[in-house]
C-alpha cells in the first residue's frame, strides 16, 4: 500500500505519524490496499480554488476526489496501481469538528481527527466510483461509510 500524505498548509496542526495508521486501516477495510493514493491537507484557499477551477464553485469545501479512472466499471478490472488524489482542507474540517459523526464520537477524542478520517473515508468511496446525488446512491455510500468507519482500526 502506497498512502502518500503532504500536508500543504500551516493553518491547523496535524499529525500525520498519528492520523497514517487509522487512514491505512480505511485503505485496508476498503480492500484496496494494493493502491496507491495520494492525500494533500490544504487551506481553505487552495481548495476553494480547486473547487472553482474543477467544479464550478466558488467557495471552499471539505474534500475534494479526483479519480485516476472515472470509468463506471473500471473497478471490475483493478489490480492495484494508481487510485487517486484526495484533498482536505484542514481550516474546513477543524471548522466542522466532527459535524459528520454527529453523536459517535468516541470520548476523549480529537474532533478534528475524527473529520479527517470521515472525510477521507468519503473521498476514498467516490475515488471507488460511489456517489450520493440520488437518494438510493446516499444510502448505500451512507452504509459503507459506517462498516469502514467501524472496520478494526479506524476509530481513535
């Protein structure tokens, strides 16, 4: 497994030596660890640039997905290889806190550790070809957000 993570930001400190083995375990769970993917931790600014250049929206948001295969089955025939980028603006998940875990958030931890997983995790589902724009599409992204994030590993 190939889990390269920069962080491109100064805003909000990080700890990738903290956060790499939980995101590793959500690599894992998701059956794809022999992929290589890459994570970026931005600023608010540089996403909402990407957000405008690659969406046609002016304003920043949590994650971004790009996909090295936006094929529809390309999965079918995966064996390994390039998987995609994932974005995070860290400014928009500290901001958040754990918005998206809602009351599951294990005490004693860090909010902004648990957005950080929960976004990738999301952004790894659409590098994987889900999608949530029709209500059936939500429900089954929605479950296999929560079978990887209680997969082994992944909670803090």
């Amino acid at each position: 497994m190939a889990l390269d993570i920069l962080n491109r930001q100064r805003k909000v400190p990080i700890s990738i030596k903290e956060i790499r083995p939980r995101l590793e375990a959500v690599v894992t769970a998701a059956g794809v660890d022999d992929s290589e993917i890459s994570l970026v931790f931005v600023s608010d600014a540089a996403i909402k640039r990407l957000n405008k250049e690659w969406r046609g929206i002016n304003e920043p948001t949590d994650c971004l997905s790009f996909a090295a295969n936006e094929s529809p089955d390309f999965l079918d025939d995966f064996d390994g290889g390039f998987l995609g980028d994932i974005v995070i603006s860290l400014e928009r998940a500290k901001a958040q806190g754990a918005i998206h875990l809602a009351d599951d958030v294990p005490a004693g931890a860090d909010p902004l550790v648990e957005e950080v997983v929960f976004l990738f995790i999301h952004s790894l589902l659409h590098l994987l070809g889900y999608d949530h724009q029709k209500p059936a599409q939500a429900k089954k992204m929605q479950a296999e957000e929560q079978r990887l994030l209680n997969s082994p590993g992944v909670r803090g």
